[in-house]
C-alpha cells in the first residue's frame, strides 16, 4: 500500500465548502421540518405536510 503525503491532505481538494443556501432561514426551517418525519414509514404526504407547516410558520 503507497503512503499519502500528509501535505496532499491539506489540500484545497479536502476544503469544507459552504452552502450559501445555508444562510437562509426558510431553507434552514425545511431542512428541520424535513428532517423530523423523515423515516422508513414517511411517505410523501408527511414530507409535503412538513413542508408546507414550515412555510405557512414563516408567512406568519
């Protein structure tokens, strides 16, 4: 097995990048919504449920 450099790790290739979708808040409040009835049972009536609950909390 040939060894990595660890100089070859630091590199840009590894960078973390940021979603500027992160930084909005109705992405970030669908995203939890989402995330809570997801599962092996969820169907699509609980994600669009989920959804919609999210977007109609912004609106008000």
């Amino acid at each position: 097995m040939r060894r990595r450099s660890p100089a070859r790790l630091r590199s840009a290739a590894f960078e973390l990048l940021e979603d500027p979708a992160d930084a909005d808040p109705l992405y970030l409040r669908l995203l939890s919504a989402v995330s809570r009835v997801h599962g092996s049972s969820a169907t699509p009536a609980d994600y669009a449920r989920a959804a919609l609950s999210a977007v109609r909390a912004v609106e008000k």
